[in-house]
C-alpha cells in the first residue's frame, strides 16, 4: 500500500497510490486504501501524483482516491492503461487528468523534476523517478531488480545508472522487500528453463497459477506453452485484462493464440496448459473455485497445479487451504520449494550492493518492506560504504536537506476500507462493532411496556453467533428471566427514565450470557410503549 510524498519549498509531490488486501481482522471488506488526512490538508499545495509502475500496491487506490486529491496523474503508457481501465469501470475518466509519459521521459512539477528510469521488475514499465529538487537529487527506485535477460522493456544498463551516480544523488530511497536473500532474485529466463522441464514431464493437464500482473510471467508460460506443445487458455479476468492492455501496449507481441475454456475441456489433457489467478488463495479467484468445484474448469486426478509464484507472508492458511482441496483430488502440485517456477521481482542482497556502487548516494533511505526489512536494509547499506541513512515507520516526516537526514516529526497516517460502496476508517465504529459481533456474539432483546410502565408480555430476544446450540431453549428462558428482572427493579425505582432502564437490561442480560458462554456478547436493547 506505497503512498510516498515528497515536500520541499511549500509545494509536494505524490509518489505512487496503492492499496492492500484485506485480512480475517477486517470482516467483510476486501480492500484497505491509505488514509490520506496529512496531505488532504494541504491539498492546495499538492502538485500531482507520479506512478512508478501497475502494481495494485502502487495504483490500486486511485479510482477511490484520486478525485479527491484533484490533481493530475502522471504514468508512463502501459501503467497508464491500467489506471484507465479502473477509471473507466469507476465511471470517473471525465474526472480525473491522466497524463501520459514516454518512456524516459522528464517532466516539471513546480520545484520537482521527475525523469523516468526504467528498471527490471515484474511487470513492464517498472520505473525509477530520479527527482530534482533545489536542494539535491533523489532516487526512487520503485520496484526493481537486475535481470540480465529481461522478456519485456529494456531496462538502463549498469553504465547509465552509473552516470546517473556520476551527477551526485542526496538520497536513495530503496526497495527492502528481499534484503535478507543473500542471492540475487534471477532472471526471468531461468524459470522458463524450469518451467520446461516441470511442464514437460506431465502427462496430464496442467494448470499454472501466477500474479496476473507478472506480464513478464505471462510473457514466458507463452513460450513454455509452445516449448511443451500444449493449447493455452486463461481463467481470471485480471489476466484477461493485463494481457489486453500489455498487447495494447506492444507487449506479449508473440504470445501464442488463446483458447476459450470449453475448448480446453474438450481437448485432450495432455494438450492443454490453463494460466490462472488466485495463487495467493483468494477466496473468489479461479484456482479456489476450480479446487471447489464451482468453475467450468475442472481438474482431475494425475493434472497437475504449478504455483509460479511466492507465498506472501499472511496468505499461508487460504494457501493451504485451496492446496488442501487439490491434495483431496489427487492433483499433483509444485511450488518454488520443489523447482525453479519463479523468481522475485525484488532485489536481494547482491542487487543492492551493485545500485549502491552504481549510485553512491549521501543518504540511504529504505522503503517497501516491514519495519525489519527496513531497518537490515540500512544496516546492510551503511556496512556497503552509504554513511546516513534513517529507518522511519509509517508517517515519519523525514528532513533529508539541509542537514539530513533528520526525523522532525510524526504525522498522522492510517488504513480505510472500502466496505461496499462505501469508504470508512479501518479502526472506526462500524469496524469496531463488527469484529465485537464476530467475537462475541450478538442479542437483540426487545421490551413492551405499557402506559404505566409495567412489563406487557415476556421480553424477546434475538440471537447471533452466541455459542448456546444445544442449551438455546434453557438459556433464552434464563435470560429473558434476568431482562424482565431488570425491567420490575426499574421501575420501581421510578422508570420514566427511559436510557436507564434500557442500560439495566442490557447489564442483566449480559452478565446472564457471560454466565452460560463465557463470553460477553453485544446487547441491544429496545423499549416499546403500548
């Protein structure tokens, strides 16, 4: 969820506005969006918004954000696309300025200026911005690795990232996501080779599931279609869509002929290799409901599902559970543990080293990664010769000229959700009371009095996720007992007031749900007069 601001002379710069994807903390919801409070305030002087490359975690927020934020969007042209195409669904393309960039490019924002890199990554068009400023320059490295035998985009060699060097750079800010692989992440044509030799020893269907954003990936299971002979088909409109807009782009220029799913089930299984999304184990993506049976495709006993991709820290239990279903069905499996069928987009420890000689900056500033990512990046680059550098957290304002780098103050950052069509605080009341429903249980109790407040009928009561199955009769009995207990005492204390009597029942209520479940569940209560 990158959200990146830059500030110098009164004016700032947006780099990147991605999202994440929620986890079992936020019931209900899907998407978390960056909460941009710190510079909505001070929206008037906020310049633009530059994207590094298409990754949901660096452009995924924009169709909910971006109109908001009121100013001009800045992308090079296939990262471009695929913003227009999330505002074009949004029905906001007349709303927001998206301006595009060549490759390489340079632009002016006010005191800022931005000149596209391009780096390897996973997708095509991962960039760096190197950033002008009055007071040094600054590399942003983006998402990056070094890959000597990239499939698509040409990324700048060691020379010109050493010129880049030459000029003098104040601060690298620095992908950490791998810092702790001793080895280089790998070439792209390595897991052709592995995909290969694990595609071609199967007998049967194969099925290969990957980010659909890894156009690179796509780009080599093409070849490794055509290497083993088999028909290609795709499952999951994410992939449809990359693959549209990358050819769109002059991308995939020789990716073999689809063929849609009817046609793959009819063929023979030997013939056939199918790319699909949800290896991360999303719940509705195609490989969970192809493991469960409710997709047209359908895999047997002896097929077999390759994992061309990292398990990301978080999916482990929806992983296993999709791997589960298969393991049920017979279906073999391999992942990256038992051959070469993917390779990171992220630099390890090598990588780094070689940037850091070819950029020598004054000051390290590592991003992308958990606080300990972070915090080993900037070890490691100090122990490479780079003599500043800072680990800030989330919301970390970070004075990097003159006389940096210096933390000179904490701003106020945090998590939305997008909970249907609406956008809301990730710690707010809604939230809140839906994880203590989830926790704990729920009772609706219900009160009819009369004009002299006296208790008409017995009170009713309404249960959810209260653990009672077998005791529901006796305990909605015990309970409806303490609410009418509740009520009598009431009102012989004088229950005109109407908050007062409703905070006793719901008190007794509770305290007799506790005593039965240990839990304390939340209690509404409502009064009638009749």
């Amino acid at each position: 969820m990158n959200v990146n601001l830059y500030g110098t002379q009164g004016k700032w710069v947006m780099v990147d506005l991605g999202l994440t994807f929620a986890d079992p903390g936020y019931p209900g919801v899907e998407l978390i969006l960056p909460d941009l409070s710190f510079i909505e305030e001070r929206a008037e002087d906020l310049l633009g918004v530059v994207l590094t490359h298409g990754h949901e975690d660096h452009i995924g927020a924009i169709p909910y954000l971006a109109t908001d934020l009121g100013v001009p969007l800045y992308a090079t042209r296939f990262t471009a696309a695929l913003i227009q195409g999330k505002l074009d669904e949004e029905g906001i393309s007349d709303k927001v300025d998206l301006r595009i960039i060549e490759n390489e490019g340079s632009f002016q924002l006010g005191p800022f200026g931005f000149t596209y890199v391009p780096l390897a990554h996973s997708i095509p068009e991962g960039n760096a911005l190197l950033i002008e400023t009055p007071y040094g320059r600054i590399f942003h490295t983006g998402d990056w690795k070094i890959d000597k035998e990239p499939l698509l985009g040409i990324p700048s060699t060691a020379e010109e990232l050493t010129a880049i060097g030459d000029k003098g750079i104040l601060a690298l800010v620095c992908d950490s996501t791998n810092v702790f692989n001793e080895e280089a992440s790998g070439s792209e044509a390595d897991v052709r080779k592995g995909l290969d030799e694990v595609i071609g020893a199967c007998k049967a269907r194969v099925l290969v599931t990957t980010f659909a954003s890894n156009a690179a990936r796509l780009q080599t299971l093409g070849e490794v279609a055509q290497d083993t002979g088999r028909k290609l088909c795709v499952a999951g409109r994410s992939l449809d869509r990359i693959i549209r807009v990358a050819k769109a782009s002059g991308y995939l220029k020789n990716f073999p002929p689809l063929i849609d799913v009817d046609t793959a089930m009819k063929l023979p299984p030997r013939d056939v290799m199918i790319i699909a999304t949800g290896g991360q184990g999303e719940a509705r993506a195609a490989l969970s409901r192809i493991a469960f049976d409710s997709h047209p495709i359908k895999l047997s006993a002896g097929d077999t599902v390759v994992f061309s991709s990292k398990q990301i820290p978080g999916n482990e239990i929806a992983i296993g559970r999709i791997q589960n279903a298969l393991a049920a069905k017979r279906i073999d499996m391999v992942t990256d543990r038992q051959a070469e069928v993917h390779v990171s987009g992220h630099p390890g420890r090598p990588e780094l080293a070689a940037m850091y000689k070819w950029i020598r900056p004054e000051i390290i500033l590592p991003v992308h990664g958990e606080l300990r990512h972070m915090a080993e990046q900037a070890r490691f680059a100090k122990a490479e010769g780079i003599a500043r550098g800072i680990v800030q957290s989330n919301g970390t304002l970070v004075r990097l000229a003159p006389e940096g780098p210096k933390a000179i103050g904490q701003e106020r950052v945090g998590r939305l959700v997008l909970d249907g069509d609406v956008i809301l605080p990730a710690d707010g009341s809604t939230m809140n009371e839906r994880r203590r429903v989830g926790l704990y249980g729920y009772i609706g109790v219900t009160v009819a009095l009369d004009k002299a407040d006296r208790l008409k009928g017995e009170p009713s009561l309404q249960l959810q996720g209260l653990p009672v199955e077998e005791d529901r009769e006796d305990f909605l009995a015990d309970a409806c007992e303490a609410a009418a207990e509740a009520v009598a005492k009431g009102v012989k204390g004088g229950g005109r007031d109407e908050s007062r009597l409703k905070e006793a029942v719901r008190l007794a209520v509770r305290r007799r749900a506790t005593s039965w479940t240990g839990k304390k569940p939340v209690v509404e209560v409502s009064i009638i007069r009749v």
